[in-house]
C-alpha cells in the first residue's frame, strides 16, 4: 500500500494496517537539507525539491504545500519583503484604513504573486511524487485572509463596530479562496486545507465564529468539492473543542487538532464524522523532545487513536531547528 492509498483508506473508512502519517512540514525542512527558506518560498523546484526530498528521506505518508499567510494579500498588491532565511514580510496591510473591498476586485490573485510559482511546484510534486504520496495544498480561509488584509486590531474593532464591513470583507476573501483553488484544481491534488488560525477559541469568541465565519466555511467546502478536490480540510489552532461540533458541519473531511485538543476529547465530539490529524506538539515533542520521548509519545498516541479515524502529525507546523531524529522517531515508531 502506498503512502497516497494509506491516507486516502483513511477518508474512506477503510481499515488499514497502521494509521498514515502526514506532518505539517514546511519550514523545518529546509534546515536540514541546507536551504534558505527565503529560497523555499520564492522558488519553485527549490520547494518541490525539499519537499520531495523530505518524503523520500523520512518516509512519511503524504506531504503538505504552503506560501504562509502573506501570500493571498501579496497576490492582492500588498508590499512584501523576503528575507534570505525567514518567512515573507507583509509590508503593509490593505485595508487597514479603509475596509472598502472595491478597489481590490479588479485583481486577479491567482495570476499574481507568488501563486503562479506555487502552481508549478505543486505540479512538480504531483509529477514527482504524487502516485506514490498524498499532497495536500495550503490555501487561507476567510477570516485568516481578512487578517492580513485588514491587520489583526482593525479587524477585531471591525467586527464590533462595522459588521456589514467586515461581512463584505469575508465575502470577498471567501471569493479569492475560491478562485485560487479554481485556478489550482487542475494539478490534480487530492487534498486542499484551509488556513484558519484566527477562528480559534483563543482568537474570536464561538459566537463570532459561528455568526461570521461558519457560513462562509460550509459555503467554501462545498464549492471546494464542487471543483473536484477530492478531500477538504480545516487547520484551526489552540483549544476548539467548543467549536468542533460546528467544524464537523461544515462538511469538511479532516480537521487538524493541536495538543491542547485530547485525542479523548476529538473522538467524543466528533463520533467518527470526520478524519482528524494531529495532536503531536511540534515545540515540545519535536523541536525539543528527545527521539525516546517522541517514540514514547507516539506509541501513546498510536494506542489512544486506535480505531478511530486519524491522521497522525504533529497539531501545527514543525518548526525549523527540529532534529531529524526527531521526525525519523514518529515515523518509525508508527511504522513499527
């Protein structure tokens, strides 16, 4: 059985022999194989490269594209900055005075930016990789999107004091959501997950998520499915065990779950509906953790997720400066 069979048994809900491992690896990739993350995110077959090289030297089951959170509003005609061996630096923040979208319609995201770079190294992935593992797209959702857009502050300002605003606002980056997906959907990536850190329970109250954000979520999967992304997924961070059960609804396939999440608390709240990933901590298991501690924390995993439908990975994103040995421990040990 392949690495791409294993996870896609996982969504159908097939019993297979061990659980698909699926690391949300971006970053802490390019130290170890000896590249500048500047060059990661502004280049191509650098990226295909070192994420290619990542499954074939780890062995995982699938891997995961990203640009970060800069991307969508660098697409919409936000300065940026790229340092040499960090993430990209969002210069400025369109809407901050000004929550009008108008102005911003006329552009067309998908063909600006980085996005059409992004298109050919996920290509080369698929090419390269794409019968043998599961690629998975990273794309932000509304809210997230908004935040860059409009900066964190406003946007929170905006959604007590100006809701019509911020509702168009989230209407429009649901809109560029769609038309990059639209635009990347012929690659033939099963998998597309969208960002959305700031629906966190430690972000935005429930009631906020539900009343501004849900919607659009429900709305988006659909549509998403509708294009013919095979499986659709929501990365949310921190505590949501409030809001898993309106996660579920939303039709989404997978949902990733941080360690703040028990595996206990996922498999009540979500009662078999949908697939979940995680909930490894990537600072203290994988950054910091030992290869032992992180042998032992995923056996403990492998044992409290058994016969349940999960993904296991880390919660977020592995940070650069993890060891490999680290990462060689989760993989082997589900293997074993």
């Amino acid at each position: 059985m392949t690495g791409r069979e294993r996870v896609e048994a996982a969504f159908d809900g097939q019993t297979v022999s061990r659980p698909p491992t699926l690391p949300i690896l971006h970053s802490g990739l390019c130290p170890i194989f000896d590249t500048l993350f500047g060059r990661f995110l502004s280049n191509a077959e650098t990226m295909a490269d070192v994420v290619m090289a990542g499954a074939t030297r780890f062995g995982y089951d699938g891997v995961q594209l990203s640009l970060g959170v800069t991307a969508e509003p660098e697409a919409l005609g936000a300065r940026t900055s790229q340092p040499e061996d960090a993430a990209t630096i969002l210069e400025e923040h369109l809407l901050a005075d000004d929550l009008d979208v108008s102005p911003l319609s006329a552009q067309a995201p998908a063909r600006n930016g980085r996005f059409p770079m992004f298109a050919e190294a996920l290509s080369q992935v698929m090419e390269g990789i794409g019968e043998t593992h599961y690629v998975l797209t990273t794309l932000r959702g509304p809210l997230l999107m908004a935040s860059q857009l409009c900066g964190v502050e406003p946007l929170l300002i905006g959604l007590i004091d100006a809701p019509k605003q911020v509702t168009d606002v989230l209407d429009f980056t649901t809109e560029v959501a769609l038309e990059i997906a639209r635009a990347l959907a012929p690659i033939g990536a099963p998998g597309v997950l969208l960002g959305e850190a700031t629906c966190s329970p430690n972000f935005i109250s429930p009631t906020f998520y539900r009343d501004f954000v849900l919607p659009r979520h429900t709305h988006l999967v659909g549509e998403l499915k509708a294009m013919g992304w095979r499986h659709v997924g929501l990365h949310i961070c921190g505590g949501i065990q409030p809001i898993i059960e309106d996660i579920v609804n939303t039709g989404v396939d997978f949902f990733d779950v941080d360690h703040q999440v028990t595996v206990e608390e996922g498999n009540a709240l979500t009662q078999g509906r949908a697939v979940m990933r995680g909930n490894l901590d990537p600072s203290s298991d994988f950054r910091f953790g030992s290869p032992a501690d992180m042998a032992a924390k995923t056996r403990s995993l492998l044992t409290k997720t058994s016969g349940s439908p999960w993904i296991l990975s880390s919660g977020c994103d592995i940070p650069p400066g993890t060891p490999p040995e680290t990462i060689d421990a989760f993989v082997q040990t589900v293997c074993e």
